[in-house]
C-alpha cells in the first residue's frame, strides 16, 4: 500500500495505543460483511466523496488502484453521485479523483 500521508505517521507514532485500536477497528468491520476487497473500496470512495473529504478520496483512490481497479470504475462512483450530492459536488470528487488518476 502507499505510504501513509506525514500527519497519519506522526499520529501512529505520537498515540500508538489509539492507532493499534483504530487499525483493529478497520479490521473488524472489513471482515463483518460479504463484501469482496473492491467493493469495499468503492464503497469507502463513495463515502468519501458524500462527505467531501479530498484527502480520503486521494487515499482511497490510490487504494482502489493498487488493488486493480480501473479508472472508469472509480469514475463511476463519482458518476453515481449526481442525483443525492448533485452536480458541483460531482465535478469536485471527479477533480479529487483525477488528482491521482492523472
């Protein structure tokens, strides 16, 4: 996976009791469902987008990359988005998107 973005690392670093209970709670809830590894992903994109994260979306982004999935697949997300977020936060997440499509 890429590396983590400074501020996740010093945070790891500084509260490493909070980041081991995080990181188990990402864990968990992964394994709680029947959701194979890429919808999840999708998934975790489309929440991402829904609550404007950028940094998220970049992340997720590059997860869903490294994990095989194309770009017209993660467009898609943001697509899916236009009649519950509308059409400006559309292009906002398609411009995140492209960021590290691109």
């Amino acid at each position: 996976m890429s590396q983590l973005p400074k501020p996740y690392i010093e945070f790891k670093e500084k509260y490493p009791d909070i980041w081991q209970a995080y990181d188990q709670l990402g864990t968990t809830v992964h394994a709680a469902g029947s959701l194979d590894e890429k919808t999840r992903g999708l998934v975790k994109l489309a929440l991402a987008l829904g609550a404007g994260r950028e940094g998220a979306v970049h992340t997720h982004v590059r997860k869903l990359v490294e994990m095989g999935a194309g770009a017209d697949e993660i467009r898609q997300v943001a697509l899916l988005a236009i009649p519950t977020l509308g059409f400006s936060a559309t292009m906002m997440g398609l411009t995140w998107i492209d960021d590290v499509l691109e």
